[in-house]
C-alpha cells in the first residue's frame, strides 16, 4: 500500500509539472507569434503606389536628342518628376531638372511637357525631349546605349533603354 501511496504523490506532482511546463510553453509560443505578426504589419506600407505608365525612348547621336513619348497609363505631374539620363552606363554630369526652359548642360528649351512653360501634367500621346549640350559629359554620340530613368516622388516609374541613332 506504501508504494500505491508514493506513486500517486508522484503522479500528481508530475501531472502538474506537465500543466505547468504546458502553459509556460502555450504562453512563449503566444509570445513569439504576436512578436512575427507586429513586426510583419510594421513591414507593410500604407503608401499609395506611385503613377503606372508606359514609354518609349529614342535617341538621337548627331543631334544629342532624346524624346521620351508617354505611350500610355495614368497622367505624370512633371512637377513631381524626375528625370535621370546616363550614357554607356555613366549619368550625365548635368542632369534635366524638368520642368525648365533654359538650363546647364542642355541646348534651348525642351519640348513638350518637360518645358516650364507647358501643361505640366504628361498625358498619353505626348512626347518630351531634351538637346543635350555639347558641354554636358557624357556627350551623345550614334552608337551610344542611353539609360533614362524616370521617378515620380522619388519611386521609380519606369527605367527606358536604348541606342542612339
């Protein structure tokens, strides 16, 4: 009977260790997974996507010429854009701080929506160009790969590639 006695004692004291080491477990797991769920909801951004559009790009070498043509998507407020042109890979030391009408590193004024002057809101079926000067380095030769790319509140709308003719 002596030993019923201490395997019941030992039964209880261990069913309630194992309730105990059971909620202890419960309560750590709660713990981790509302630790993934707020650092997962602090990941994700509330930020209204920027404008989709698509573009065509054309250079042109013995000109210095390029023409950005907004094929279609939503209107560009060329007030919030930015406008980034590399050359063989290297960025222009002077680069379109559109909208403008006469600035460093570009010849005249620039066409379309990308002068001053202009409607600034870029619509499909418009095209914008810029003359690079002669004193801008990289200059634009035929056979030279232009990168332009174009981001409207410092997000990328869209990254155009091309050879000049």
């Amino acid at each position: 009977m002596a030993n019923e006695e201490a395997s019941t004692i030992a039964d209880s004291r261990s069913r309630g260790i194992s309730q105990s080491l059971g909620v202890i477990l419960l309560l750590a797991l709660t713990v981790c997974l509302a630790s993934i769920v707020a650092v997962g909801a602090g990941a994700w951004t509330l930020e209204p996507a920027g404008p989709t559009a698509t573009f065509e790009l054309s250079a042109d070498g013995d000109s210095a010429a390029i023409v950005i043509e907004h094929l279609a998507g939503d209107d560009i407020d060329v007030e919030t854009l930015s406008v980034t042109i590399a050359i063989n890979g290297t960025e222009l030391a002077a680069q379109p701080p559109v909208p403008f009408v006469g600035a460093r590193g570009f010849d005249g004024a620039p066409d379309g929506p990308f002068n001053a002057k202009s409607d600034s809101t870029w619509t499909a079926g418009e095209r914008a160009g810029v003359s690079i000067a002669g004193t801008n380095r990289p200059t634009l030769t035929a056979g030279d790969s232009v990168t332009v790319t174009l981001a409207v509140d410092d997000r990328q709308v869209a990254t155009l590639e091309t050879t000049a003719s």
